[in-house]
C-alpha cells in the first residue's frame, strides 16, 4: 500500500468524527442540561407557586421523599399513567395502520391529515404554557378576557 491509502482510513475518520461531533454536542446538552438543572433546583425550595432559588435546603427535599413516603407513590402514578398511554396509543395507532392499509383511494391525503397534527403541534405548545403559567405575563389577561367573553 501507499502512504495516501494508508492515510485514507485516518482522513475518513476524523471527517466522521468532525461531521458527527456538533450533533453529539447538541444531544450532550439536550440530554445533560436538564439533568444538572434538575439536580440544582432539587437543592432548593422551589415550587411552581415559589419561583425563587433564595432558600438552599440542601438534601432535604430527598429525606422529605423518603421519609414521607412520596416516592413509592410517585413511581406507582407514573408507571400506571405510562403503561396506560402507551398501550392505548399503540391501540389506536395499530387501529388506524390497518384500516389505512386496506384504502386505496386517497391513500395520501389521509396520510397528510394524520400526520399534520403531528408537525404542527410544537408550534402553539410553547405559547400555550407561557400564557396559562405566566401570571405577570400581559397578554394573560387578554387571553382569559377572550375567552371569557367566548364562553358567555
């Protein structure tokens, strides 16, 4: 072999290493930050109604969920509420796949108006949170007032 084909394998991969190192950084901070996040709230008394980090409890929120008994209670809820979701979707999804499967005609326009709901839903989610949690946030008001006024 050649020095330039013994050099290729070399070249091949540090040019994957480059093309796949900014999405490994971006799913690291998508993946690492709320778990710092949510270890450094869990040193504070912070609650949605007290959005503050001025009082540093330490470990107490931890010996709080052992001792009182919150922990087996939460794992339960949420394990419940996860096997639920998830064999209900796989139902209605498995449902839908079928009966999909079996049309012909207009094949793609019911693909299209399944899966727009699915590429739109990001969209208002934010906006949505911000309003119903935001109490400070001025566009509140007028959202309840619209509604308000839709519902009388």
């Amino acid at each position: 072999m050649t020095v330039a084909a013994d050099r290729l394998p070399s070249l091949d991969r540090r040019f994957g290493w480059a093309m796949t190192a900014p999405g490994l950084v971006a799913l690291s901070l998508v993946v690492l930050f709320p778990l710092f996040f949510a270890i450094f709230t869990s040193g504070f008394e912070y609650t949605l109604l007290h959005r503050k980090y001025d009082t540093f409890v330490w470990l107490d929120n931890y010996r709080s969920i052992w001792s009182e008994g919150y922990l087996g209670q939460s794992l339960w809820v949420t394990t419940t509420f996860v096997v639920a979701v998830v064999l209900l979707e796989f139902l209605i999804g498995f449902t839908v796949a079928l009966m999909l499967n079996a049309v012909q005609r207009f094949k793609d326009v019911y693909y299209l108006i399944l899966l727009m709901p699915l590429l739109t839903r990001h969209v208002p989610h934010p906006a949505y949170i911000t309003l119903s949690v935001d109490d400070q946030n001025p566009l509140r008001a007028e959202a309840d007032t619209s509604v308000t006024q839709g519902l009388g």
